[in-house]
C-alpha cells in the first residue's frame, strides 16, 4: 500500500510555506469553506502524477503575486520510503524529482515530469487516472453519473473504473494505423517505376560501351599524329630561326650604317667648336682682373645688407616689447581691482563667523525638541490605542454579550453597566490625548522656527567658507603687484636700447647705394672673363672627346663588316619554299590533332555523364528495392494493428468492464447496506452504469431515492472502487458529509470507524468524525494566505 508522510506546500494555491505530517488511520482537516482544505487533496495528487483532479489553469495553481509554485511529497510503500519534488512555473515546464531514502540520505531515482509519473505508477501498481478515480474521485462527480441519463452512464463509470484508458488505447492505435497507411501510400509512390528504370540502366550501359571503343581507336590516331607532329615542328624550328636570324642581321646592318653616320656629323661639329674657341683666349686675358673686384664689392654689398636686416629684427623686439607693456598695464589694473576686493572680504568675513559659530547651540536645542516630540508622540499612541481597547470592549459586550474581564455572558443590566463605565474612561482618554496633542502641536512650533534659525546659520557657515576661499585666492595678488612693477621697469629699458641702434644704422643705406653702383659696372666686365673662361676650359673637353669618337668610328666600320661576312653565309643556308611548304605540313598535323582531341573530349564527357546517369539510376533502383521491401513489412503492420482495436473493442474492454463491474458491484452492496437508513434487500451496478436497488423488498429507481440516499450511495460506489480496483488501502475523502443529515452521518462516522483503512484523510468544515480517533489539522486563512496547525490526536474512548 501507500502511507503519506509528509506534505510541504510553498506558494501553491492560497498556501504560503505550509509543511504537514500525516499520521496512519484518520487524519481529518477542518476549517471554513474557502480556507484552502481541499487543496491539501489536490496538492497530494498533483504531487504523485503531476495531474490535477480538475479543469484548472496551470497559472491557477501557483500563488497570486508570486512566479512559481513547490510541492514536496513524502510517501512509504511496504518496502521503502520515497520523496517526491514538484515545481511548477508560470512560463515554462515543470520540473520533477523521485528520490529514495537510503542510509539517511536521500538519492536520486529518476527526475522529469513524465519520467516520475511513470516511476509512481509502477511502485504503487496503478495507473494516474485509476488511482485519481478510486482514491481520489470527487464526491460530486460520482453523484453526477447516478443523476445522469441512461445512455451517458456508462461512459461516466468507464473513466471511474479506468476502462477509457482502453478507448484512448485504441484511438492512439488508430492514430498510429493511420500514419503506417500513409507511410504505405508514400513507400508505394517511391517503389513505382522500377521496371522502367532497370530498362534504361540497361540502354545505358550499351551505349557506354560503344563510347568506350570509339574512345579507344581516336586515342590510337592522336598518338599517330603526335609522332608524326614532333619531328616537322623540330625542321620547321630550324627554319624559323635562320628566318629570324637573317632578319635580325639586316636590322643590325642598318643600326651600323646610321650610328657610322651620326658619328661622322659629330666629328664635324666638335671640329668646328674648336675653331671658335681660340677667339676666347683673348677675351680672357683682357678682363680677367673684373673677376676678383666683382667678388669683393659682393662681400661689402652682403655686410651691409646683414646691418639692415639687424634694424628689421630690432623692430620687431621694440614692437613685441610695446604689446607686452599693453598687456602688463591691464594687468596691473584688475589685480588693483582685487586687492580692493580683498579689503571688502576680509572685514565681511569677521561678521560671518559671528553668525555661523551660533550653528552647534541651535542644533543642540534642535536634539531636545526632537526628543521631546517624539516622546509626546508616543505616550499619543498609547492613549489612542487605550481609547481603541475600550472601544472594542464596548461593541464585545454589545454584540456578544460577554464581559470583557472573564468572557462570561453576563444579564442586560450588567451590560449597560460595563458600557458606562467604559464611556467615562473613554472620555478621560480623549482629554488626556487631546492634552498631548496641544503639548505637540507648541513644541512642533518651536522646531519650525527654530529650523529657519539653523536654516540662517548654515547658510552663513556657507557664505564664510566661500568668503574664505575667495581670500585665500586674492593673497596672492600683492605678490604679483610687485612683480608686475618689475617687468614694467624692465621693458621700457630694453624699448630704449633698441631704439638707440635703430638710429645708428639709418645712416647705413647711403652705403648701400654706392657700393651697388659699382658692383653694377663691374659685373658686365666680369660676366665677359667668366664666359671666355668657361669657353677656354671647354676646348680641352672638345679635343678629347673628338679623339676619342674618332675611335670608335673606326670600330663601328670594321663591326659593319663582320655583320655584312655573316648575313651572306645565313642567306646561302635559308630557302622560303621549303620554310612555306614546311608550315604547311605542320598546320595540317595540328589541325588533325585538335580535332581529334576534341573528339576524345567529346567522348569522354559522354561516358562520364552516362556513368553518372548509370550511379543515380542504380542508386534510386536500390532505394525502389528497399521501398518494395518497406510495402510488405507496413501492409503487414496495418493489418497486425488492426487485428489489435478489433481485440481491445470486442475482447479486452468488454472483458475488464465486465470483471471490474462484478468485483465492485459485490462489494457496493455491502457498503451501501452499512451506510443507508433504509433496509437495502440488494443493490448492484451493470456494465451500463445502471444501478438496482431494492430496499424493504421492492425495487427502487435511483432517480426516486432522497438526497441523502443518493450521496450515500455515491459514496458506497466510491468506497467500492477504492477497495476493489487497486491494493493500496488509501482513501482521500472531500467533504464527504455535504447533503447528509444528522443520521446519515452518523452511519457515515459508525461505518468508518469500523472499517480499518491503513490511512484515511478527510476534508470536512463540520464536527461529524470528532468522535473518532484521529489526527485534527486546523484550516484557516489568514490575510489571504492558508495557515495549517496540527491539533494532535483527538477522539476515541
């Protein structure tokens, strides 16, 4: 069987943080409707199947306000003890542990939603929908299908019994059948064609053989021509090169004759440069003395011009230095502006620090009036929250009736006594609060104005600090007073040195003038020594380099020679008929060559593309087998799957409707002859979901027995379901006692207490199983949130 153990609940429904201990027998959980009882039950089967007993959101089961939801089960079959860890989450999966307890320590089993529903399944021995059927079918739901019409009766006890699991068995397989039939339709398509396809496989290969014989002769003639090709290219070559040979001596011959008779018109032109330069010697001779005088006036010119860049640049010292003297002189006007401002701060800053040294009392006063404030506001709280305590001892006694002192009721007389008295004390509260509100109200003043006073002193403490960096900033303005003077001193000294050389050298220019007079009569004699100079030194270059081109004319004459000796015996060995009759030969072997290759290319192209046309028949002739084969297997599977709905509507369903029917039918009859008022003769449900009942020896329609009748025979059917359909003696109770009158729950309590079940947990917002043995747990809400508190063992003799 299965024992709950423990439940730990955090933010799941209304539960915050909820951790219960579940006991073997009765453990029943009472509160008001709405106080979170029933959410107990389905937390215990959410946590064992992740699947919740109604149509409920998943967002619903996590708490308003918070992104996720845990459950934690700990549960005992015979053997060993278990632990599972649910968490659900707002936008993603749940997440699920299974864990076992082993030498003190808990390990893991297996974690996955799916994976722990199955893993419980098979340790308890029972499916999710059986067991939430049985052990956990809602009361509601059972007294639904005794109500409902006739034909949908049986589909209602199907899901209650588990017999649907076989109907959504048998529509998974025709679900199943169906996609194997589409697969057989699709592997049909694909085996279509192969005859076809091994006919031009076939066709193909003839005709590769045929490329590869012609392939093979065209090969044959290329290696003939190639042999053929060599020697007539090696004869044409030869040819070729005598051609050339004489054309490039023929070129060499006309570069000779022109280079002999460029270098004759040279020969002729340096003789006559030579001539005119014996007329310079003269020339030279005659003005060779203009030279050095020319040279000397310019030495004197360049001195002179040196002195008057030096007045330039003493110009521009003497301008700078009167800028910088601007400058200094504003200056020296905003630093007089500071030391006066200086004054101004230094007997401002002595008034401040008189204001701001008041700052530390007015703070200290600003303490004590806090303090006092906040001790009247206290002792206000107090005397309001004592006018508050009689208030509601006043509307106790009014409403209840019960003295406030002992909680006793007490007569009507006693009560208006208790009201008065409670009266005068409430209006001797209200003086002595309205007493400490004008106390608050003076001392409140006092802060205000004693506020603006600290307010006036910190912005001194402000103004005195800033006063203080300001002077501090303009100390050093009599510093620079002083060294503004000295810089003063010093420019106006340099401006006058400068000045003074100035004036020395305007008298300079007169020189200048003279000096370039001369030089000007001087130059024209100079420029015509320098030319006859150049010309003289000019007459050795010409003679040697007419020497020396005289050479090598002399040599071009005897290369012309040699190159007319070799271009006679080149002729005598070239012949241009043979050479024509030669390129024809060779452009005929070519030609055939080219077009044999492009015929072997031609074929080889062929044969490639019918080999890959042959790779992609024969790959798609293997997939068209392979399809064939896949045609028999999944016709066999469509027919085998079939064969399987055909069992399970005809053989299997009816079979463990009608062994499931039988086994909790008998045991019905028993529970409900304990539970009724009535003497029930005999009472049984068919494979319909009809039930017989005959009580006092007539047979009686359910639609005609009474509310209480009908809820107790709901509830014998759901015990009968529990007790007959799995081994697992655990039974979740819902408000059970809901349409029962007083007799009716007492059988109800008198049949439980007689029947040993290994663990019973009931939901109940009345006192019907006080009287029994068991575990209380107290539900309540407590702003918005379930609060739930063992109580102990309760009940029993």
């Amino acid at each position: 069987g299965c024992m709950i153990e423990r439940l730990i609940l955090k933010d799941f429904k209304s539960h915050k943080d909820s951790d219960i201990k579940f006991y073997p027998s009765l453990n029943v959980f009472l509160g008001e409707v709405g106080a979170g009882k029933t959410s107990v039950l389905e937390a215990i089967s959410f946590a064992l199947f992740g699947k919740y007993a109604g149509n409920v959101a998943k967002n619903e089961l996590i708490r308003r306000g918070t992104k996720n939801a845990e459950i934690s089960l700990v549960f005992s079959t015979n053997l060993d003890k278990y632990k599972v860890n649910r968490k659900i989450y707002s936008k993603k999966r749940q997440e699920a542990k299974l864990l076992i307890l082993e030498e003190s320590d808990w390990k893991l089993v297996v974690e996955g939603a799916t994976a722990v529903s199955r893993s419980i399944e098979d340790l308890l021995d029972v499916d999710s929908a059986t067991f939430l059927a049985a052990t956990y079918a809602s009361q509601s739901e059972i007294k639904e299908m005794l109500e409902t019409q006739p034909g949908k009766r049986r589909e209602r006890l199907d899901k209650l019994l588990g017999i649907d699991t076989y109907e959504k068995i048998w529509n998974n397989l025709g679900d199943v059948r169906t996609v194997v039939l589409d697969e057989l339709t699709e592997a049909q398509e694909k085996a279509s064609g192969f005859a076809i396809l091994e006919r031009q496989i076939n066709n193909l290969n003839v005709h590769l053989k045929k490329n590869k014989q012609e392939l093979k002769m065209l090969k044959s003639f290329l290696r003939e021509i190639e042999g053929r090709l060599q020697p007539a290219k090696q004869q044409l070559n030869t040819l070729q090169n005598l051609e050339q040979r004489l054309g490039q001596l023929e070129t060499q011959i006309k570069g000779k004759n022109n280079e002999i008779k460029n270098f004759s018109a040279t020969l002729k032109s340096l003789k006559e440069k030579i001539e005119k330069t014996k007329a310079s010697e003269k020339a030279f001779k005659k003005n060779k003395r203009f030279i050095q005088l020319e040279k000397d006036l310019e030495q004197e010119k360049r001195l002179i011009e040196t002195v008057l860049q030096q007045k330039s640049i003493l110009e521009t010292f003497v301008k700078r230095d009167n800028d910088t003297l601007k400058e200094i002189l504003k200056r020296r006007g905003k630093v007089e502006s500071q030391l006066e401002a200086l004054s101004v701060l230094e007997s401002r800053l002595k008034t401040l620090k008189e204001e701001k040294e008041l700052l530390p009392e007015l703070k200290e006063k600003q303490a004590d009036l806090e303090k006092k404030l906040n001790e009247l506001k206290e002792e206000a709280v107090k005397a309001f929250t004592k006018i508050e305590n009689q208030k509601r001892k006043a509307e106790r006694v009014t409403e209840l009736g019960e003295c406030p002192t002992c909680l006793q009721i007490v007569p009507e007389g006693h009560k208006e006594k208790i009201r008065r008295e409670t009266g005068k004390t409430v209006i001797k509260l209200k003086t002595e609060y309205d007493v400490i509100q004008k106390a608050r109200n003076h001392v409140q003043k006092l802060m205000d104005d004693l506020k603006k006073k600290i307010e006036l002193a910190m912005v001194a403490d402000k103004k005195y600090a800033r006063a203080s960096g300001q002077i501090k900033m303009l100390k050093g303005c009599r510093e620079e007073m002083t060294e503004i003077n000295v810089r003063i001193e010093g420019i106006k000294s340099s401006i006058g040195k400068n000045r003074k050389k100035i004036n020395e050298i305007n008298e300079t220019p007169e020189t200048l003038m003279k000096v370039t007079e001369k030089l000007h009569s001087v130059s024209a004699k100079a420029e015509v020594a320098k030319k006859a100079e150049k010309q003289m030194a000019a007459k050795k270059d010409l003679e040697a380099m007419f020497l020396q081109d005289k050479g090598i004319l002399n040599d071009l004459q005897l290369q012309l020679k040699e190159l007319k000796s070799s271009f006679k015996e080149t002729a005598e060995k070239y012949d241009p008929n043979k050479h024509r009759k030669q390129v024809n030969a060779v452009e005929i072997l070519q030609k055939n060559q080219a077009k044999t290759t492009e015929g072997i290319e031609r074929l080889k192209k062929s044969i490639e593309e019918d080999v890959s046309r042959i790779k992609l028949d024969e790959k798609q002739l293997k997939e068209k087998g392979k399809a064939w084969k896949q045609v028999k297997k999944l016709k066999k599977e469509s027919a085998i799957l079939e064969i399987l709905r055909k069992s399970l509507r005809e053989v299997v369903q009816p079979v463990m409707r009608k062994n499931n029917v039988l086994k909790v039918s008998h045991v019905f009859q028993g529970f409900y002859q304990e539970l009724s008022n009535d003497n029930i003769d005999y009472a049984a449900i068919d494979e319909e979901g009809n039930i017989d009942v005959t009580r006092n020896g007539e047979p009686s329609p359910v639609n005609s027995l009474s509310g209480g009748e009908t809820t107790c025979a709901a509830l014998a059917l759901r015990l009968a379901i529990c007790s007959s359909l799995t081994k697992n003696q655990l039974l979740l109770l819902d408000e059970p006692t809901i349409h029962l009158d007083e007799l009716y729950r007492a059988k109800l309590r008198e049949f439980l207490g007689s029947h040993n079940f290994e663990q019973l947990i009931v939901v109940t917002h009345d006192n019907t199983f006080d009287s029994l043995p068991a575990h209380i747990f107290k539900v309540e809400k407590r702003r918005g949130k379930s609060v739930v508190s063992s109580y102990g063992f309760e009940g029993g003799a």
